[in-house]
C-alpha cells in the first residue's frame, strides 16, 4: 500500500486551510503544502502573528502556530508542490454558475478543471487526487477524463472526500468528526487509493468512523447531507411566519418537536433565513442534476427549501420598513453581524447581505458593526449584488469597529448574526442613545425580548 509523506492541497480558503492545518497536526510524519495563486491569502496564511491568518475560527491560529513550519507550509509554487506530492487535495472555489447554461444553479466548475489540466501538466509521477471542494455529483468523472488523456504514463486515481465541517465549529469538527466519507473505485488501484487516504485519517479518527463508498454516492451524500439541514431550516421558518399570526410561540414549538428522538432538537432555530457557502449551493445543484435528469417534481420539492429562505430575508427586511412607519429613506437602521454565523468571519449568502439590500433600496442609511468582519468584506459583498454603484453603497452604509457607535441615533437595531457579546451590551446605554420609538427586530431570536421591553425597547422576533 501506498504511505503518503507527501500531501499538496490546492486552495487556501476555508475548507483547504482549516484541514490540512489538522492533518499536518495530527500527522507530523506527513509534510502537508496549501498551495495558492492567491499571494495575499498565502502571505495572510504565513504571518508571524497567527491571529491574522485569513480564516477565523475558534482554536485554529493555533493549531497553525504548532504545526507551521514543522511540517505544514504555506506557498504559491504550485508547480513544485503538486509535483513532490503523491496525495492532492482540491479545495478551490465551486462558486454558482452566473453565465450560460445552468446559469443560477449549476457549480462553476472551471477552477476544477484547470486544477486538473495543471496537475496533468506538470505530475512526473503517480498520484491520488481527492475532491475537498463542495461538488456536483459527477465531477470525478470529468476529473479522471482530463487526468487519463494526458499520454505521459503517470496514473492518477480520483476520490471523493467531501468535507462536512461546520465554519464555526470547524476545529473540533476536524478532531472528532461524526464521520469521514470517501469515495472511490471499486477496482484495485481504487481500493488502494482509499486505503491510503483511510490510512492518513486513521492517525487520530477510529475506524468505524470512517466511510468508504462508492464515488458517486460520497459525491451525492454531501449535497444530501446539506440539503436535509437547509430544509430543517426552511421548515421552522415557514412555521415561524405562521406563529406570527397566531398566538403561537416558534421557540416554544420547536422546543415541543424536539424533544420528540425521531425529530432531534438540531436545526430548529428560526432566523432571518441560512446562508454560508454550502447550503443554498448544493441545493441548487441537488435541483440542477434532478432536472437534467427530467426529475421535475424532485427539482421542485427541494427548489422550495430556497424559495422559502429568500421569502424569510424578504419578510424580515419588509417588516422592518412595516414598522418604520411604512418609509426608511434617511433613516439610519444598525445592523448587528454581517457574518453568516456567529465565530467565522465567512459572509457568502449571509442573510444580511440581502437585508441591507432591501433597505437600501428604500434608501435607508445601514450601520453595520461584526466583531470579525472588515469594511472592506462588507462594501464587497454589497458591490458584488450589482445593485447600485460602489459609491453609492459607500454613501448610504457604515461600518463601525465598536457597537455604540453604530447604535447612537439610529431608529432601529436588526440583529443578524447569534455572536453571544450582543446578549452581554449595555443595553440601557444603547437605549439612551437611539432615536424614540427604540426598535430592535432580531432576526436570531438571541437576546432577552423582556428584558429589553423593560427598559423601552420595542422588540420583535422571529416567530413570535
């Protein structure tokens, strides 16, 4: 069997940099190189200061302080790394398509397939490839066909190994995850190939915990797995729209269901909507390969888990302008977490983006203030809609490094992101310094409604 020494993964983002930092940490005998055509991210990634690494989550600046330079590195010479590595990871951006056929639902696939061509350009010797990145099923196969038709004699064998890590949680996600799925073929050198990449986990992951499938299936079991938790989301937010109207209670309710073991308590928290850079792009994906394959009613079923989160950010953001006396314009609205989620600086789909853009429309004045997220991300992900110019987004929002200030004359708070600070604010203070009627419309249901009513505010949440 192979013994791997050598592993090179391609990307240095999110799911790249998180797991090789833990495999080179619990490997110390494998030297594991992130390679990246991104100099500034690589640069980022090698700071001496690991608090400025360009991923934040919970424990891993030092997991990266531990094993940098030992035997985990950081580089942009892609050539040299993918050349000395007989293991490569690819772990680059899988972004939805904005162009062409499938546009708004397929994966962009093109960041693979020049992987691919480089790997098969410049390999002199055997090599196993593994598919990190978040794929549409199928992708091996295109995969294994730039690999096998490059005529230089080197084999290459494809597996599958989706990553199910949480950002937020993505450290102890990574020591001790529910499972590991690889995928891979059936045939000698595929089971040899699995055996190798079983081998590598296996340093600090039990056995039983690791899975090994069928190419396709692994590919599918990772769009699958993100879909059922999406659709957990959609399902209590459909329902927290119903509360609203009733007498009904969406904490209570979701209390109530999850204690019920077949249902589970996980999952059930209703919010503003989901975002992150999995969920609404699998799903789509999940109804791009239904319906190429003429599953019109498969496609429709799980299209609806989005339909009815963009609904939920729509409604959120309408509700507040509802509220404001059915006009924003000029008046200046804070937006507490631009994040996602709470403990990552990941923005991609955060409902906030789409919040802001609502109110923006109505021409709203948006203070923003996220404990890890920069200006820069911020105005980025608002000039990345289109919407307006640059300029204009620059105009009409605001981003604060501390809290109070985003708050101070502002008619209304949204909360957008769970981080637990906002429960600990000195929320008398803040009262103090908004304009009357104060409004906080919290779309994580996080802080103490009561408490806050107490003081003045008046408070509304998500399915109550």
């Amino acid at each position: 069997m192979t013994k791997i020494t050598k592993i090179c993964c391609i990307g240095a983002g999110y799911v790249g940099g998180p797991t090789m930092a833990i495999i080179a940490l619990k490997c110390p005998h494998i030297q594991v190189t992130v390679v990246d055509l991104n100099v500034a991210r690589i640069e980022a990634w090698n700071d001496p200061d690991t608090n400025n690494i360009p991923v934040y989550e919970p424990g891993l600046s030092e997991v990266v302080a531990e094993a940098r330079g030992r035997n985990l590195f950081f580089s942009t010479e892609v050539d040299k790394a993918i050349d000395e590595a007989e293991m490569i990871f690819i772990s680059v951006n899988t972004p939805t398509k904005t162009y062409g056929a499938g546009k708004g639902m397929g994966a962009d696939l093109k960041y693979i397939e020049l992987c691919a061509r480089q790997i098969a350009r410049v390999s002199t010797s055997d090599k196993i490839i593994v598919e990190k990145s978040t794929l549409p099923v199928r992708t091996a196969e295109a995969v294994r066909d730039i690999l096998h038709n490059t005529g230089s004699g080197v084999k290459f064998e494809v597996l599958s190994n989706p990553e199910f890590l949480a950002e937020g949680t993505a450290v102890e996600d990574l020591f001790a995850p529910d499972r590991v799925l690889i995928g891979g073929d059936s045939t000698d050198t595929g089971k040899e190939a699995i055996a190798a990449l079983v081998d590598v986990y296996a340093n600090w992951i039990p056995r039983e915990r690791i899975l090994t499938t069928n190419v396709w299936s692994s590919e599918l079991s990772k769009l699958v797995a993100n879909a059922y938790l999406a659709q957990r989301i959609s399902s209590i937010n459909a329902i927290s729209e119903l509360c609203e109207k009733t007498e009904a209670d969406v904490n209570e309710v979701a209390r109530a269901i999850g204690t019920d073991s077949r249902i589970g308590s996980k999952f059930l928290k209703a919010s503003v909507g989901f975002g992150g850079s999995c969920f609404q792009k699998d799903i789509l994906n999940l109804v791009y390969i239904s319906r190429s394959f003429g599953l019109q009613e498969v496609a429709d079923y799980w299209e609806q888990v989005i339909i009815m989160n963009d609904h939920q950010k729509k409604r959120f953001a309408l509700n507040i302008i509802k509220n404001l006396y059915n006009t924003i314009s000029g008046k200046k609205i804070a937006f507490l977490g631009w994040a996602f989620k709470k403990d990552t600086n990941d923005t991609r789909e955060s409902a906030a983006i789409y919040v802001a853009d609502e109110l923006l429309n109505e021409q709203a004045k948006i203070r923003v203030y996220d404990p890890k997220v920069t200006a820069g991300q911020v105005y980025g992900d608002l000039d990345y809609l289109e919407t307006r110019k640059p300029e204009q987004n620059q105009e009409a929002v605001k981003v604060f490094e501390d809290p109070y200030r985003a708050c101070e004359n502002a008619h209304a708070i949204a909360v957008l992101t769970e981080w637990d600070e906002f429960k600990e604010y000195d929320w008398q203070r803040i009262y103090d310094s908004m304009l009357k009627p104060a409004k906080i419309f919290d779309g994580r249901n996080l802080l103490d409604a009561d408490k806050l009513r107490a003081i003045g505010f008046k408070v509304q949440s998500i399915g109550s």
